[in-house]
C-alpha cells in the first residue's frame, strides 16, 4: 500500500487507521506490509512519537 508521503497526512492516516481498526502499530505494518522503521522515521521527523499505551502518535 502507498501511504501518503506528506507527514501531516501520513500522521492523520496512520492515527485513524490505528484507532479504527489495528490494536498496534506492529499489526498495521504486518497487514499493510510497510515498514514500521520508515513510518516512525518520518513521522518522528516532524515531532511525533508512537505511545503504544495510547496506540497512536502524538
């Protein structure tokens, strides 16, 4: 799957995609089959960091 490359965007999709339907940012890579590493990257490039207590970036 192509995840938006814009970091808001990415960071809106990933939530929702978090809160509606994965129980973990591990489960939404295995099933999207993306690579956690960029996703963390990129969103912490711009400030955010996965709280998997919460499962969603802040």
């Amino acid at each position: 799957m192509n995840l938006p490359e814009e970091p808001m965007m990415l960071y809106s999709f990933i939530n929702m995609k978090l809160r509606d339907s994965y129980p973990s940012l591990d489960a939404l890579c295995d099933d999207l089959n993306v690579p956690k590493d960029d996703i963390v990257r990129k969103l912490k490039a711009v400030g955010f960091e996965y709280n998997p207590d919460k499962n969603r970036f802040w």
